[in-house]
C-alpha cells in the first residue's frame, strides 16, 4: 500500500547538544522541522519503501529564549551550518531492497531502513529504526536517530569564544503520519 505523509498530523525535530568549558550555561537546541513531505510502500508482509524531503530553511527554534538569541541561532543554523541557500533540500531515500521488518502483532511491526541521507551536499547511508503501526487507511512511524555533523560535511558551531560547541551528534526524532493513498 502506498502512503502519503500528513505533514500537519506529524512531529519531526533535531536537537543539538552544547558541549564545551562552558557549556552548562548554554542550552542544547531543539527543531522543529515544518516542511517535509513524502511517501511510503509498506505492505504487512514486511516489503516497503520511503522517500522523505525536508525543506533545510524550515527548521524553527523551538526552545523558550530572547528574540536576539532566536535571530542568532536561526542565522548561524542557516548561514553557517545549513547554508541553506546553497543546498534548500534534505532528502532521505529507501529502496524496497533495503527495508526489513519484523512484527509485533498483525498492525505493529519494527522496520530497519538502510536508506541513503542527502545532507549538505553530501549523501551517506543513514540507519534508520522506526516503530511502524499499520491502521485503518494510515500508518504511523515513529522512533529516532543520530545524525553525526562531520559526516555531512558540517562544520563545529562555536560561540563564547569557543567556549561553547555544538557537540558533533544531532538527535532527530519523528513520528509521522502518512494516509493511504
């Protein structure tokens, strides 16, 4: 069966991690990633497949901070690290071959995709577990992963001199929605 994903229905976000001499008096970032679309094949016997597009320029601070703050943050993720005029796209592709599942019970089952990220510019193998619940005309995948920066070509963020990074290890998590088509 073939699904689209119901962006509205979904939740989708990346956190960083602050590291450093001072980091205890930074905060670790969290994203909320707004446009992102899809689809997904996954048929109960375990066959599947996915293909997923983020735009890059729509990751919004979610964390409680000033405006100032917000304003740096956002133009250091886009300008420096994202350089998202340059490359607007994040794309994540599993062919069927690389899907596997494992069932629960009829409607739930564990799926490893061995899909390939698009991040940057540059493209690597990307795991990926997700959770995947099949109901009636939907099916619901959640679960996370760990994106490590310097894979991707992305460059260590510092602030306070230096005496605040950005750890190399961002953590995306998602449970997404997508209905039958």
């Amino acid at each position: 069966m073939r699904y689209a994903i119901d962006q509205q229905a979904s939740k989708f976000t990346a956190r960083a991690y602050a590291a450093g001499m001072l980091s205890a008096f930074a905060h670790s970032p969290e994203f909320a990633i707004r446009k992102f679309s899809g689809e997904a094949e996954f048929d109960p016997s375990g066959a599947g497949s996915l293909t997923l597009t983020i735009k890059a320029d729509s990751l919004d601070l979610m964390d409680d901070v000033s405006k100032r703050d917000r304003w740096d943050i956002n133009r250091i993720m886009n300008e420096e690290l994202l350089e998202t005029a340059r490359y607007p796209e994040i794309t994540y592709s599993c062919p069927s071959e690389k899907v596997s599942a494992k069932s629960g019970d009829g409607s739930r089952f564990e799926v490893t995709l061995q899909g390939e990220l698009t991040l940057h510019g540059v493209t690597r193998s990307q795991p990926v577990i997700a959770h995947v619940v099949v109901g009636d005309g939907s099916l619901r995948a959640y679960g996370d992963f760990i994106i490590k920066q310097p894979t991707y070509g992305l460059k260590p963020v510092t602030a306070a001199g230096s005496g605040i990074k950005v750890k190399e290890d961002v953590k995306v998590a998602f449970d997404i929605v997508a209905r039958k088509q």
